[in-house]
C-alpha cells in the first residue's frame, strides 16, 4: 500500500491546527480509511492531551530518536484511528531528530490509507521536514489579518521547501462572509473549507475525544466531516436514507436530519465562495 500523507500546518500558532488535524482523522476514518495521527509538535506535544491518550510502548520522540520502530509508537484513539504520540519531557525533544520523520512517514504509508502529520506553529526546521514530505500541505488560519499575513508568508515558504500546498483551511469562522472573503483575498491558495466557531471544540478536547465522536451532529463537526470527504474526493454523507431503503442501520443515521438543510447539488467550494473558486 502507499498511502497519502498530509501536513497540517500554519503561520501563527493555536489557530486551530490540532483540532483540524484530528478532525480530519476522525472524517477520513468514517469514511472507511485506516488512519494513523502523527503529532509532530516536536517541542509541545499535545494530541495525546485533546485525545486524553497514554503512549503506547514507545513515543514519536523514541522513535525519532532510532530507538524504536513506527509502529511501536502507535496507540488507538476514539474515533476508529490510531495515533502517534509525541513524549512530554523536556529531554525528549533533544533526543528526537527531526528529519527521522521521513522514515517515519515511508513506514506509515506501507500501513494506513492516510496519515495526518499535525505540526507545530510557525514554520521552523521541524515543520519544514513534514512540509517537504506531504503530498498535502493544508494551511490552517482563523479569519484574522495578522493570521491571515504570516499564512501568506507560510504559503512562500511552503513553496520554497517544495511543499504541495493543497489549500486554506479557515477556521473559527464568526459567520460573515466578508471574513471569508477577506481571506480568500489575502492567501494565494484555494479556499478548501471554512470551520465555524463553535463552543462544542474546546468541550470535545476536555472530554478527550474528537469533535466528530463528542458533537458529531455540531456545525464545526459537519464541516470537518464535509472537508475530509472532499479531501479524500467523496461526496460527504449528505443523507443516509439510501442505506435506510435496504433496511440496514446506517451509522451515520444521526446526521441526516442536519445534513437535510445542505443543497446537495452545489460543491462545498462553491457555497464557501460563491462559485468564485468551483
Ligand atoms: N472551530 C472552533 N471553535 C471554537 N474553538 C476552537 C475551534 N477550533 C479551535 N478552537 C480552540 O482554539 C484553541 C487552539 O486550537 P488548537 O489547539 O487546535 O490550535 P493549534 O493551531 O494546534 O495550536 P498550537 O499552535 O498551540 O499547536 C483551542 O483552545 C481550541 O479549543
Ligand atoms: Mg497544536
């Protein structure tokens, strides 16, 4: 198997890249993926925090380190996919080499579908080893000027490593649409998706699960579920009545009545940006 590896990154940092990144994890997993989540925050380890997880037999940082293999370091998370966590001392960061990664992801790509490598803010040697290797770079910003600038620069820099930068994920969206606009206007990237603000985000991280499995039915849990199916090129679950017909329990049975309000016809691109982009 040769999976695909995408990078979440950002110019500034809590922005909102872990949240996307285990989102999208969870999104991709309910679509049928096996899905490993790499956090690659080298010096502040925190998806196994939101996720409430405990490293396995080894961490990232061992790992990194040489001193054990890739799959020793992978956990299971809630929401169907595993998790590679990072080490929270001190000492670890020392240890881990952060060009090891590249091993790292060659391993994971002979095993999952997909791996979400979530990066540290801004963009040092650490982030750039995942923004050389992904075959998606996904920019994450909130609608904010001063987010919005060093996304720009993110993006030029991106560029320079050879990043494949796929596009602009907005997050923490208020709900104008000049805030969208605005953004569109200052990255040179497609617009992918926008996430909303939603008070749900920071409960799902307390109670140590994703937002999909937390509030899967939520505005921000529907667009990250609408995100990572169009990043996987699938249509988003917009109704389970199909699975209904055979008299089968879909699992996604719980969404449909929230995904009923969702015109099926249009692409997400295009509602986000009134067909200026697709
Ligand atoms: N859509 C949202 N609605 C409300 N709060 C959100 C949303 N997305 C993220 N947050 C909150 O914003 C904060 C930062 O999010 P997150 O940790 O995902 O950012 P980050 O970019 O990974 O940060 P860092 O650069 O420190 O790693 C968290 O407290 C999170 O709960
Ligand atoms: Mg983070």
């Amino acid at each position: 198997m040769t999976g695909r590896v995408f990078a979440v990154a950002s110019g500034k940092g809590g922005v909102g890249k872990t949240t996307t990144a285990v989102n999208l994890a969870a999104a991709m997993a309910e679509a049928d993926r096996s899905v490993v989540l790499v956090d690659y925050d080298l010096g502040m380890a925190n998806v196994g925090a939101v996720l409430d997880i405990e490293p396995g037999a080894a961490t990232l940082h061992d790992v990194l380190a040489g001193e054990a293999d890739a799959l020793d370091a992978v956990v299971e998370a809630p929401g169907e996919f595993d998790v590679m966590v990072g080490g929270t001392n001190i000492e670890d960061f020392g240890r881990a080499d952060p060009s090891g990664l590249r091993e790292v992801a060659a391993d994971l790509r002979e095993e999952y579908d997909v791996t979400i490598v979530d990066t540290g803010g801004g963009l040092s040697h650490d982030t750039t080893v995942p923004l050389g290797l992904a075959d998606d770079v996904l920019l994450v910003s909130t609608p904010q000027g001063a987010a919005l600038e060093n996304t720009a620069k993110s993006l030029e820099l991106a560029d320079r490593v050879g990043g494949d930068v796929t596009g602009l994920v907005l997050t923490r969206v208020g709900g104008g649409d000049a805030d969208v606009e605005a953004a569109v206007e200052a990255v040179d990237a497609p617009l992918l998706g926008t996430i909303p603000e939603d008070g749900a985000v920071p409960d799902s991280e307390a109670a140590g699960e994703p937002l999909l499995v937390y509030a899967p039915e939520n505005p921000a849990a529907q667009s990250y579920r609408e995100l990572g199916y169009e990043l996987l090129g699938e249509s988003p679950p917009v109704s389970f009545r199909d699975g209904d017909e055979d008299g089968e329990v879909s699992p996604g049975a719980a969404f449909a009545e929230v995904a009923d309000d969702v015109p099926e016809e249009e692409s997400l691109l295009s509602r986000l940006t009134g067909g200026r982009l697709g």
